[in-house]
C-alpha cells in the first residue's frame, strides 16, 4: 500500500504540474489560458468515468460505506477484486490530477482492503487459514487501518479510524496486528519520499510550527468550543444538501434516464463549471486557486497573522488570500462556501473520490477565519496571569481542520490523525475540545457521510437505534419476521428439491426440518450444497458411470455366450438363431423398447434395430438405439424393419464389436439432456468458456441415449434424499477429521449447519439489533419450542428498525400470560416428628 498510494501521488503531481504548466507557460491570452486551465481536467475526468465504467463501476465513490457493509458480514459482489483494483487506481489518480476539490482517503481503505483480499487468495501455503470467514474479516480489519496509515503518514490515527468507521464491534486481538501494519505501511510511505528525493527527512505531511512553549490561552477554551460547535453545524449541514441534491438527481426520471444514457455529459459538464470557478483570473483569484491542495493547507496553518507588517516571504503567501476588491476575510469566506459546494457536486461524480480531504480544507479555511477575527478584535494577545500572549490564528486553523472532519465522518479518530499530518502536539486539549463539541453538534442532527452514502444506496447495513425510541423494548422479533418460511425437510425426493429451488432463486440458504408436520428445525444448508446435491444425483458424471455399468454388464453376458459355444465346434455354414447379445428378451417387439417389468438389474429399456443381411456376407452395419448410430453414417433414425432372426455364427465377433465401437462414437455426438442445470436452480454460475466450441478429448467415453437418459433421471429424480445420514457424517467428519471413511459416500459432500442462529419469539428488537451487529449473522431462524415459525434477514430488521425510529411499528397485541394463585403462608405448629413405625417404612419403600 505504501508503494501504491506512493505511485499515486506521483502521478497526480505529473498532472498538476501539467495542468499548471499549459496555463502558465504554454497559454499568452486570457482565453487561451482558460482552454489550458479546463481541458486537461474534463479530459481526466472523461477519462476516468469511462475507464471506470467499462473495467469495474464497484470502484466509483468513496469505498467506505461498501467496507462497512462487507465488515457487517454482507457480501458484496465484485467489490473486492482484481478488476476494481487495477479501476480504482487509475481512476483515482486521473480525478486527483484533474485538480477537482476531491481526497484519496476513502479509496485508500478500499484499495488496501482489496490488496489485502487478493495476498489472501494468493498466499497458496495458508489457504486453508487464509479461507476461514473469521481471517478474512481480520484481514480487511487491518487492511482499513493501512489505507489511512499510508495515505497520511499516520499510523495510530489510521489505526482509530478505522475502528470508529468500519466496525461496530471490533476484536481486540486484531488491535496490535492493525498497529504493526499501519505503522510498517506509514514507515515506507515516509521512506519513499525521503529515498525519491521529494523530502529531505522524514517529517509530518503539513509541518507546522507553532510555539512550544506557550501555545494558547486559557480562555481561548470558549472559542475552540464555539468553533466545534460551528463545524458540527456546518458538517451536518453538508451532509443533509449532499443527501438531498444526489436524491433530486435520482428522483428526476427525466433528467435521471437522460443521464443515464449519456454517462459522459454529467461529468465533463460539471468538471467545466467547476473549473470554470476555480480559473484563477476569474473567481479564482478569491479562493487561491492557483495554489495545490497541499500549498493551501500549508498557507492556513501559516505561524503569523496575516494582518500584521509582514516579511518578503510572508507578503507572497498572504497575496494569494486577498485581492484589491476583497481582504483575506472575504477571500476566507468564499474560499470555505466554494469548497463547500463544489466539493458536494464533485462527490457525485461517477469516479473514484473521498471527502476527507475537503472536509479538512473547509475546516482549516474556518479556524483560519476565527484565528484572524480574534487577532483582530484582540491584536496585543489575551492577558492572563501578567503575561500577554499574541492570537496564533495556525493554531485555529489546526482546530478547525479536525474538528470539521471529525464532525463529517463523525470520528473522534481526526484528532490523532490531525496531530500525526501536523506534528503539533501543544494543541492536542483545544483540538479534543473542538472535536468533541463538533461531533455532538452533528450526531443530533445528522448522520455521518458514511451513513448517508449506505442510505442512499440502500446498502445492507443496521442503522443505529435512536435513544428516545421506546418501543425497542416492546418490539418482538415475532412483530416483523417473515412467517411464510421456505424450508426443505428430510426424505424428500429429489424432484420436489428441484422445484423448490427453482421457485426461491433469490433465497441462499434454506432450514432443514424434520417433516412438514412437526416443523422441528435440523439445520440449515446453503443453496449451492443443494445444487451439487442435485447434480451429484443425475449429473453427467454420475451418468456415466452408470453407462459404464451398462456396458460392463452387456460385456460380462457377452463374454458368457462366447463361452457356452465355445463348448462344441460348430460347423462353418450352421445357421444358428443369433444370439441376444445385449439380454434383450426374444418377447420384446423388434425396434421397440422394454416396459419397466421387463428391466432387469441396472440395465433400462432400450430398443434395439438390426438390418437384414445376407447370411454369408460379414458386416458391420446394424444400429443399436441404446447410444449406437450406424459406422460411417451420422445421426439417423432408425426404421422398423423386419430382420431375420438367423445369423452366421462367423459374423458375431464382427458385429459386437461394430457394436461397442459405435457406441463409443455415440458418446461423442449426444448432447446433455440436464445442459445447464446449475443455472435454472440458480446456482453457482457456469464459466463462459462452456458455450464455446473447443474439440472433444478423442477419449472413449460410453454415455446414454436422450431417451434412456430421461428415463433414468426421471427415476433418480423419485427417489428420497437422506438428510439425516448426511448429518451424521457431518458429525462424525467434524469429530475425526478423517475423510477416508467416507470416499465412497456420495451424499457427503453436501455441508449441512447442524447449529444455525436461532431466536425465540419474544426476542426483543433491541437485542436481535445487539446480536446482528456483534456476530455479523445475515439471518436467524425463530423458532418455538424447536419448531421452525419464522426467519428474519438484514432487511426485515433494517425495516423495523427505520419504522420504530419513526414510529411506525408498534407491538402486536399478545394474551396475558395465566395468572398465578398468589402464595398463602400456612403456620404449623412445631413440635418433635414421631419416629416412622416399620410399617410406614415399608410403604416408602414400596412407594
């Protein structure tokens, strides 16, 4: 990750310089500089938008939100390979090179989760650790504190964040192995730098230099707070217009279907109008537009005020925030409103973007403008104890940066992130005073961006219960669940799973009860199991091995004839009757097939057709509908004829032969009668590689007739399935961890959980919303006594959740429990027991 995000800002440096080069050097007019200054931008955006949308679409956005929900448990399709890695990269570094007012924070958690993913799969010697649920999730746990950590040099603060935003309960036994990360991703970012020759030594990301020895007042206390609070109302303020803009494009069916079909339009026509502010001969020139992000972070946390006499260097920052017309409040104003704005309508675009970083300049732009309207209400400094301390309006710039941040993501983590990126530990009580007040401010108001984006994409993630709702308590699991309940149960055949299947795609993971009548659930077997069950049963490979039976079987009686003639000579021009040679009873109606009576053993009905020939001339050319077709001849079907029932002795060999050659030539040209089978019960999808034409093996493989196969799927199709014997083998496999005993079982493949989450019914909401949220379970059965009544789901709960937040659930009217006699106090008299007569003692013992 520290190589990645390393290349990265390599890259957005190229196309800043770039940008900043054509509108400087390369352009002499006004107009012309305008073309520079917004057509490399648009062309990066458009560049992006497309390159994104056609390799992965799972890549645009922040990353977080999907994070979050991948750590709830919930598996997002697509959102961790190698496709959105190679998408968000390059996507990420053309949309910062545009100079848009956009951060990499959020997709350096999603590209470390997806580094750490793909070493997962990788690490071939651990797969089996690797493969556990439980790794997987520790793994993606660390991988979110190593984005942060090498995005801003800030491991401890990485570390937090992550925390705070992607879990809602966190291990702590992955604490120490997110610091070691964090800390080693931090080290070679630093070293990167150092080793390239971009900085001297390893420093913080925004150097400051505040002084050490009396930093603040005292009293300054009131205004750190006041900023928070301002921040926090600001944050929430931003996060309910970005909500309401991106639901306003949404909800425009016009204007959505028009965007939808022209996905290059809204992009580049944003991407000009927000470069179209920002030119700096325009509106630019009041919100320091011809600085980079990182100069004007530098330029806010400044250590001097910009209304005092001021040096050289001094004068040269300060005149990019103060113009003829306007003074550095007004271009603080603008510059925080146009950050703002802008930075709202950039977020929706459909590339790769994080809004920490604006999030930090909007805040810096504020404690910036409160430091230098103190400094001049108060320019000699604050009196306290008979010393005067100067206003250092850096050191609100610092504040406000956290607290703004901390505020939009509703973190507490910025404040260690902000001390990490600046170096500057002497306002660490002001920071965490401003941070505080902020995220209060915004909690009560707003949820955080993260939370906004998940409602806004309807993501599967638990919303938070609201302190004032009451009815948590009251509300039962059984006031919401979902009573018409899908389930299996055991000894049902196997065409009765087939159409169950078929008639819930949308259900992965199906209880297991004993019967219909008793309802008492076994356990719970996912969708797929069930689909390798099914095509275990009637699959291709399972059909050929009873073909292969078929023909062993037809051989073995072949062989006994051989040796019954054997036993005399007969003569060379014998007419003998020809012998039946695949068992075919001489009943059976020549071109007909057998009845299910007629079936013997393993062998089914097939029928049987030979063409007449002369009696002295060999041939091989007689059709068998048992999978033969005539040598030399494609698929035909055959005509009842009339044979002769005499043969040549001499020919035989000759013809069975023809026979069994013909039958593996048949094998070759038959299609799959249960083609596809996976799809239609909504299985694991097949490889598009099947439809393709690719040449045959020229193996010799002995397959079945469609008709046979039909016949022999319909009764394998009839027979039960044996639930319970698969759950004993699971037991005993889990307990000897031993498979050589069950190589031959053909059932025990299918992984049955003997244990699913269960609730009671009279479970409240609020602690089935506690159990969700720390076990990351997707769904529970409720069950009764052991009897199944009921499962519920993320959604069912993320719906009564949102409806007992509004108060729209209420508890469902339950009969009163039987009222007890009330107990009655009975005084005995004491007195000495009489010892028991041997005739009571022979009553207790017969009792």
């Amino acid at each position: 990750m520290a190589i990645l995000n390393f290349a990265m800002d390599k890259g957005i440096a190229v196309c800043n310089n770039a940008r900043m080069w054509m509108y400087k050097d390369l352009a002499t007019s006004t107009f012309s500089q305008y073309v520079a200054w917004v057509s490399l931008p648009v062309c990066l955006i458009l560049f992006a938008a497309g390159f994104v949308h056609i390799v992965a679409a799972q890549s645009i956005g922040s990353g977080i939100p999907e994070m979050k929900t991948i750590l709830r448990g919930v598996n997002l399709k697509e959102y961790l390979t190698f496709r959105a890695l190679i998408s968000k990269l390059i996507g990420l570094t053309a949309t910062l090179g545009s100079g848009l007012p956009l951060g990499k924070e959020g997709p350096s958690v999603h590209i470390a989760s997806m580094v750490a993913s793909l070493l997962s799969k990788l690490v071939t010697t651990f797969q089996g650790i690797y493969s556990n649920e439980s790794r997987t999730t520790e793994m993606l746990a660390a991988a979110c504190a190593v984005g942060v950590a090498s995005c801003f040099a800030a491991p401890v603060g990485g570390v937090l964040f992550s925390i705070e935003v992607t879990t809602t309960y966190f291990a702590v036994r992955n604490y120490w192995r997110g610091f070691f990360a964090a800390c080693c991703s931090a080290i070679m970012f630093r070293l990167l730098s150092v080793w390239s020759g971009a900085m001297p030594t390893v420093k913080p990301l925004f150097p400051t230099n505040l002084p050490q020895d009396f930093p603040f007042d005292p009293q300054e206390f009131a205004v750190f707070v006041l900023l928070g609070i301002v921040c926090g109302l600001m944050a929430a303020l931003w996060v309910y217009l970005h909500r309401q803009y991106v639901l306003f494009m949404r909800n425009t069916k016009v204007l959505s279907n028009f965007l939808q079909k022209n996905r290059f339009i809204y992009p580049g026509f944003m991407t000009l109008a927000v470069m179209s502010i920002l030119f700096p001969p325009g509106i630019g020139k009041y919100m320091a537009a011809d600085l980079g992000n990182q100069e004007q972070v530098l330029s806010l946390f400044a250590n001097f005020t910009w209304s005092d006499s001021l040096t050289a260097e001094q004068a040269a920052i300060v005149d990019h925030w103060r113009t003829p017309e306007v003074d550095h409040f007004g271009c603080l104003i603008i510059y925080f409103f146009s950050i703002f704005f802008l930075s709202m309508v950039a977020c929706t675009l459909p590339v790769p973007a994080g809004i920490f970083v604006p999030a930090f300049k909007m805040g810096a732009s504020l404690g910036r403008f409160t430091g230098e309207v103190m400094h001049y209400f108060c320019p000699l400094g604050v009196a306290y104890g008979g010393h005067i301390q100067k206003i250092l309006p850096g050191g609100y710039a610092t504040v406000g940066a956290a607290a703004f941040t901390g505020a939009v993501t509703h973190t507490v983590s910025t404040i260690v992130i902000c001390i990490e990126m600046t170096g500057q530990v002497t306002h660490l009580l002001p920071i965490m005073a401003a941070v505080l007040a902020a995220n209060a401010t915004a909690a009560l108001l707003q949820p955080s961006c993260f939370d906004s984006i998940i409602l806004i994409k309807k993501l599967p993630y638990l919303p938070d219960l609201l302190s004032s709702a009451s009815r948590m308590y009251d509300i039962c699991v059984e006031d919401f669940m979902v009573r018409d309940v899908k389930y299996i149960w055991n000894r049902m055949t196997f065409q009765q799973l087939k159409d169950i299947l078929k008639e819930n795609k949308t259900i992965k993971s199906f209880p297991l009860v004993d019967s219909p009548s008793s309802m008492v659930l076994l356990g719970s077997i996912h969708r797929w199991e069930l689909v390798r069950v099914i095509e275990l049963q009637v699959g291709r490979s399972r059909r050929l091995q009873v073909a292969a039976l078929w023909q062993r079987e037809a051989e073995a009686a072949r062989r006994r004839d051989e040796e019954k003639r054997k036993t005399r000579r007969p003569s060379r021009f014998e007419v003998t009757p020809a012998p039946d040679m695949l068992q075919v009873p001489g009943g059976m109606t020549r071109g007909g097939s057998l009845t299910t009576q007629d079936q013997g053993g393993l062998i089914p009905a097939p029928g049987q057709l030979f063409r007449p020939k002369s009696i002295l001339k060999k041939t091989n050319s007689f059709t068998l509908t048992r999978g033969l077709v005539s040598p030399g001849s494609g698929p035909q079907t055959p005509v009842a004829l009339h044979p002769s029932v005499y043969t040549t002795v001499t020919g035989a060999e000759t013809r069975i032969r023809a026979a069994f050659e013909a039958i593996f030539k048949r094998s070759t040209l038959l299609p799959d009668v249960e083609s596809g089978l996976t799809e239609q019960l909504g299985g694991l999808p097949r490889s598009p590689s099947i439809n393709k034409k690719v040449q045959l093996p020229r193996e010799r493989v002995c397959d079945m007739s469609p008709e046979d196969q039909k016949a022999w799927e319909q009764l394998e199709m009839a027979k039960e399935i044996d639930f319970d014997r698969m759950l004993q083998i699971a037991r005993k496999r889990e307990l000897h961890h031993d498979d050589s005993e069950y190589e031959d079982e053909t059932l025990y493949i299918c992984h049955i959980d003997p244990a699913p989450f269960q609730l009671v019914e009279r479970t409240s909401l609020l602690k089935v919303h506690s159990l969700f949220s720390t076990l990351g379970v997707s769904r529970a059965y409720v069950t009764a006594i052991g009897r199944l009544i009921g499962v519920v789901s993320l959604k069912e709960l993320r719906k009564a959740i949102e409806d007992v937040n509004s108060g729209a659930l209420t508890p469902l009217t339950r009969p009163e429990p039987p009222s007890l006699p009330s107990p009655m106090m009975i005084k005995v008299p004491r007195s000495e027991p009489a010892p028991p007569s041997d005739k009571d003692t022979d009553k207790l013992t017969t009792h």
